[in-house]
C-alpha cells in the first residue's frame, strides 16, 4: 500500500507560480518607495535569543506567553522562531552600532514571521510582513511621515476605503497610571468579563481595550479617556502630529481605545483599515517606542515604525495576477538543431526576453500547442532546412504570420517587434 503524501504544516501555505506574480509586483512597488523616501533595507535572521522578545516585546503579551515557536538548542540556548520583526532590527541597531554611523537610521524590511495562533483568512502561522523602522528622532514630523508612507504605500498598491485610526499612548508614566485608572475601572466587572479579558486583567489590562465582545464593549464605553493622563509634552506632541497630518490632507479617526498591546509602545499609536477585508479589516498597525532601544541594552534611542500583513494586502489589493508570460518559443526540429536552439535562447535571454524551448524532444505540433499554451507571442522555427542555410522561421502566434529570415538578423529582428 503506498504512502499517503505529505502535506504542508497547518497554517501554512505554498505561494504556487500562477500566484508569486502578485508578491514580486507588491514587493517591487514597496522597493521602490522606499528608494524614494531614503529607506534602506535590513534583513535579520530568522530565529534569535528568545529574551529579544521577552524582553523586547514583554513576558506577559499574547505572543510571548502564547504563540512562539521556541525551542532550546543542543548548546543550551533558548531560541525563537521571529513573531514580529520590530525587536530584532532593534537588537541589530544596537548590536552594530547603527546609532554611532548615522543620526537617523531609516530601515524597511520584507521577511516571513512565525505565530501559533489560529489560522483564519489573511492570517497564517507563517505570514509575511513588510514594514519600516526610524531610529534617531523624537519629533512629530517623524511620526507623520512614517504614517504618509504607508498610505503611499497601499493607495499605490490600489487599496481603497482605508481609515486611519491614530492615538496616543503618553509617556511610560501616562501609560502606567492609564493602566492603574482601567484596572480600578473594570474591577466592579471583573466577574462579567471572559477568561482571556480576567487573564489580562493583572497581566496586561490595556488588551482589554481591544477586545471583541460586545458585552465587554458596552462595559468599555464609560472607561477612562487616555488622554486624561497625558502629560503637557504628550498632549503638545500628540496635537503636532494632527496638525501635521491635516496639512498633508491625510484624514485621520481618533481612536481612544487604540493602545497596542505590547509593551514597548509610547506616545504615537495608529492603525490602517480597510473596509475591503471584512471583519478583521487591519492591514497595518504602528506607533513610537521611544523605550525599546533601552530596554534591549542599548543607549536610550527614539524609535518609530510600523508592519503590514503582506497577505491581508493581498486580499484587500486590486491588482490583477498577470502572469508574465513566455514571450518567444523556440521549435527545433531534428537532433542536430539542438545546439543552435540553446545557444540562440541564451542570446535572447541576454537581451532580456522571456524564450523558452522544447524540452522532451516533442513532434513539432506538440511543441506549438506548448507554444501556446505558455502564452508566447511568437515562436522561432529551425528545422534542418533552416540549419543548412543558416535562417530560422518566426511564425507570429496570434495572426500566423511568418517569415523567414537569417539567423545573424534574428536579434535585431526581435527587438523591432512589440513585445
């Protein structure tokens, strides 16, 4: 009895060649707006010390405590597979001196990252992100032009009915007595709130404010307003960052409940929605962690960036999937053209058009419909006539045309044609 084939993990996905069309446009278009807004790209490795995130991201968040793929290794150390990319760019800011070779370090990033959470739409155990990094400056206008970048970002990439949602979180001081003001809040309710929200409670009760019940909600309505807390530079900072924004006419929603649940975030909080992707409609999600930097051992650095779900893009994005198809097919005819097939398809190559050729040694009405099946414009004909007088055929493939022509002519002959 033979085996049953295996299959690939739960919660992940193999991206197939008529789909990797979409992702290498998607990630051509974030490249090049990058280049424009002077973002260099980092790449860190995919698993790192476990105390990163511990540390980085905190003990008590959700993927800390409940979704990482840790593992000890045979020397002994504690490793993890990257659940968010944030820390580790910190950890290698820090680790090789970014801070000292430049005042402002812009970083961007394109990387795979590992959840053990539910699987659902969008939403896979390895998902992929894109995202960016400022190292360096503390002002408002940092803030403003991460967030227009993002919405350049996705109106490029043809996303529509996008909301911003922006905040502010305050210092770590306004961030500490919020979280003693919705503790004392919530503790006549404590009873009427789900196990996950009784978990949070003591471990990280700003979750809360996320929450999805609408039991918890209607709780939720008369909580305490962040902005109560704010000190005179969080309030002075936070008004900046709006008037900014305003002035590059780039509408914006208050959102006093959006307070990001991991521990590094200060001041600035945003996130981008599209009403495109249903119920769980973020595509981006973002803010200041100006302590970060600082708490993974580095000397005290303002941070700021954000990360986007390469996948949820994909879902909300209006591009088409063109495939790039095979624009010359080569038919050989005869064992002895061999030679002269592969050698007139590396030239063609050379020149930067997609040629392909018969491989199985096919019947020359086989290698046509091949032709047309890979969607070639035109196919290149040699048979052994061809080969004795040294000429090839070019057969155009959507009127059938052809002509003969010599074979020293057939690379200028090609890049007159509309390919």
């Amino acid at each position: 009895m033979s085996k049953s084939p295996i299959r690939s993990v739960k919660g992940t996905q193999d991206i197939l060649p008529d789909q990797s069309t979409r992702w290498q446009d998607l990630e051509l278009t974030i490249q090049k707006i990058m280049d424009c807004y002077g973002y260099k790209e980092i790449r860190t490795p995919a698993f790192e010390h476990s105390e990163v995130f511990s540390q980085g991201v905190g003990e008590e968040t959700d993927i800390v405590s409940k979704e990482m793929y840790s593992w000890t290794d045979q020397g002994g150390d504690n490793l993890t597979l990257k659940p968010e990319l944030t820390a580790p760019v910190a950890r290698s800011f820090i680790q090789h001196n970014l801070g000292v070779q430049n005042s402002i370090n812009k970083l961007y990033y394109i990387d795979a990252l590992f959840r053990r959470e539910r699987p659902q739409k969008g939403r896979y155990r390895q998902f992929h992100q894109f995202g960016i990094e400022v190292f360096g400056s503390e002002n408002p206008e940092t803030d403003v032009e991460v967030i227009a970048l993002a919405m350049h970002v996705f109106h490029k990439l043809g996303l529509k009915e996008l909301t911003l949602q922006l905040n502010s979180i305050g210092s770590p001081e306004c961030r500490n007595n919020y979280r003693n003001a919705i503790k004392n809040f919530l503790a006549p309710h404590f009873d009427q709130l789900s196990q996950t929200s009784q978990d949070r409670y003591n471990n990280n009760p700003l979750r809360i404010l996320d929450t999805k019940s609408p039991d918890e909600k209607e709780i939720l309505k008369d909580a305490p307003n962040i902005s109560n807390y704010w000190t005179i530079d969080d309030k002075n900072h936070f008004d900046e960052v709006c008037n900014l924004l305003k002035h590059i006419k780039i509408d914006y929603q208050l959102s006093p409940s959006l307070v990001r649940g991991l521990d590094y975030y200060t001041r600035t909080t945003f996130e981008i929605t599209s009403n495109e992707l249903g119920a769980q409609n973020a595509i981006c999600g973002g803010g200041r962690y100006d302590g970060l930097v600082e708490k993974l051992g580095g000397k005290p650095t303002p941070g700021i960036g954000f990360a986007a779900g390469i996948e949820r893009l994909l879902l909300a994005s209006s591009s088409d999937n063109k495939i790039r198809n095979i624009q010359i097919y080569i038919v050989g005819i005869g064992n002895d053209v061999r030679p002269t097939m592969i050698n007139l398809a590396e030239e063609l190559r050379s020149n930067d058009i997609r040629t392909s050729f018969d491989y199985l040694r096919r019947s020359i009405k086989a290698q046509m419909r091949e032709a047309n099946k890979l969607g070639a414009q035109y196919a290149i004909i040699i048979g052994e006539d061809e080969l004795k007088d040294k000429s090839v055929i070019i057969k155009d493939l959507s009127t059938s045309n052809q002509e003969k022509i010599t074979l020293d002519l057939v690379q200028k002959y090609m890049k007159s044609l509309p390919l």
